[in-house]
C-alpha cells in the first residue's frame, strides 16, 4: 500500500537485519508513529497491546519475535521459552499459533548455532508469502465484486473491524478485494462500521480507504441492519481471526450481528481469508473457540482528537459502572454466503473445507 506516495508494509525488516519496524497502531489514526522491536518481550508486548493487531500480523510478529529470542539465546529451552511468552499475549487469532508452531518446527532439529538467521529468514519469507496471499484473496474477491457490478453499476460493501493491509503484512483480506476493485475503475463504496469498542473501522479502516481513494462512509455499529433493509448494502466482506473446520467464523465482536441482518435480508455475507487462518482441530466455533475478555477501560474511555491538535483519552460511560468486553464472537457456518481463500471461493461447510485440506496436502 502507499501512504503518501510511498510504500509501505505493516511490518519490515530494519537496517542491520537483526530486528523489525512496525508501524504502532495505538497511535492512529492521529498520529503516525513507527517503532523499533529488538527483543522478544518487544515483539511481545507490541501484540499484546495492540501495536501490531490482525491475525496474519501477529503471526509474522510473533515469528520475528521468536527469532530475536533465539539472537540472544538460541538454546532449546530459549526457544521453548520464547513460544510459550508470544503464544501467551492473544489466546483467539489461530494465525499466532500456526506461525509459532511452524517456526519451532523448523528451528528444532537445527544447530544452536544456526538458529537466529534460519528464524529470521524464515519470518522473512512468511511476510513475503503473507503478502502474496492477500493479493491471491483480492483476485478472487474481485470476481465475485465485478459480477455484482455488471447487475447495478456501484457496489456498496459492508464490513466490519479493520481486515485491512494494516491487520495484515500488505494488501489486507477483505480489503484487497475492494482495492483490486478500485483500482480496475470499478464504482465501489464502502460502508464501515466504527466497531466498538476499539474503534478499529472508524479508525484504521477509514484511513486505509482514504489513503487508497475509495469511497466510504463510517456508520456507527448498528446502523447497518437499516442499511440493509433499505437496499443500501449488495454485500458484506469481512477478516477473520479464526475459522474451524466445519466453517464457523470467529471475528471482532459484531460481526455475528451483521450476518443475522445479513442473512434476514438476503444479503451476500463473505469471509476472507488466509488458508493459515484455518484451525482443522476445532469443529464447533461457539464452545471450542476461546474468547478474549480485553480491559473494561476500553468499553469505559476512547481517544480523541482536540481542536488545538492534543489527543487525549476520555471516560464516556456513568461513573462507577463496570464493563464486560469480550472481544470476539462466532458467526455459525449456515450465515456465511462464501469463504474467500488465496486459493478460491469455496463453501462454509466441513465437506467444501476438507476437499480444500485435501487440496492443500496434495
């Protein structure tokens, strides 16, 4: 993607090949702050808090982050170590796992000696292939916006939380779609949630847009269930932290409340996503899938921009009321229209999934 002209990544190697830059998303949409991860508790706390946020970013994060664990240690209880404090930081986003999992894997039957380059070449490549990926996911979206395109002209998109480049190394999951779309000089609009509580529509998603040239109007949460009844949505795209094998979506809290208005108005309902994405041992998202409870602060303040340019952090709830913040919820398999893969377009059920496992195996 370009900001400004220039192109940029979510996440990128710096100079002298031993650490990472990323750009810190706490500080956006007002602000726009990169940062240094030189340590594993670096790379750590940047997930945990935040900075970096997205399932495919916290994956690529967290293997640079193992990586620069085993620079100071590369020892086989460093390692173990190192996988257990990344792993620990978002228990829902299955990128996080896969990524570790296949890092430790790699890393395991290697000399001590040539732990750290192997991890951070391999984390390297998983950017490279994350961003080939999106692009893939974009390409077949893509169809799926022409075809509605050639029926009535503009195409009103609606989604949900930040399934942006920003959530990814490059190009985004339901964004790419969109951008690819754009871009052919397709008409498309987008409509953006806010997604409370953390604001990451109104936030990220709108900047992202805006930074690419592509219509769009924030809505506030529950506004888009109108929007749907009055014909002003043809369909909804949405990212995913995790999807199971029987094709249960695990999204950012809202999304299973946009596929029941969806669904109740017969408007198309797509998840995009990267295959990696996929947890093959989970079944049943509503009682396997564990779900973050995140800080009540985040329900209770939000940011803001003041005239004179000061961001500040504002308590908006009554005093003295307490918050429950779960930050995810499960959208069941029969509400989700198509799956969008870097591979194709296939079905949300555990027969169209397991020839998609069978696919990728052979």
């Amino acid at each position: 993607m370009r900001i400004d002209g220039v192109d940029k990544r979510s996440i990128w190697a710096a100079s002298g090949g031993e650490t990472v830059e990323i750009i810190d998303q706490t500080k956006l949409p007002f602000d726009f702050v990169t940062r240094r991860l030189s340590t594993c508790d670096d790379a750590a706390e940047a997930i945990r808090v935040m900075r970096v946020r997205g399932a495919p970013l916290i994956g690529v994060t967290a293997a640079y982050g193992l990586a620069m664990a085993l620079r100071e240690d590369p020892s086989d209880t460093a390692l173990a170590a190192a996988y257990d404090t990344l792993f620990a930081t978002r228990p829902t986003a299955i990128n996080l796992r896969w990524a570790l999992d296949r890092a430790r894997d790699h890393l395991m039957p290697l000399a001590p000696a040539d732990r750290f380059d192997a991890a951070y070449a391999l984390a390297g490549r998983m950017a490279d292939e994350d961003v080939e990926i999106n692009r893939m996911i974009g390409v077949h979206g893509l169809e799926i916006i022409k075809s509605r395109a050639a029926q009535s002209g503009q195409v009103n998109i609606l989604t949900h939380c930040n399934a942006g480049w920003l959530a990814t190394v490059d190009w985004g999951t339901a964004t790419s779609p969109m951008y690819q779309a754009h871009d052919a000089g397709i008409d498309v609009h987008v409509w953006v949630d806010e997604t409370r509580p953390r604001n990451q529509g109104a936030f990220l998603t709108a900047l992202e847009l805006g930074w690419h040239g592509v219509p769009h109007h924030i809505i506030t949460d529950n506004a888009g269930g109108h929007l749907m009844q009055h014909g002003r949505v043809d369909m909804c795209m949405v990212g995913t932290d995790r999807v199971t094998a029987s094709g249960d979506v695990c999204n950012k809290i809202g999304t299973y409340l946009k596929a029941l208005a969806a669904h109740d108005n017969d408007v198309p309902f797509y998840v995009c996503l990267p295959t990696p994405t996929i947890d093959w041992r989970v079944s049943d998202g509503v009682s396997e899938i564990p779900i973050e409870e995140r800080d009540p602060d985040e329900v209770l303040s939000l940011d803001g921009l003041l005239p004179d340019g000061e961001i500040v952090r504002t308590r908006i709830a009554a005093r003295g009321s307490p918050a429950a913040n779960p930050a995810f919820d499960v959208t069941p398999a029969r509400l989700v229209t198509g799956l969008i893969t870097e591979r194709g377009v296939i079905d949300a059920n555990a027969a169209s999934l397991d020839q998609l496992k069978n696919a990728m195996v052979g």
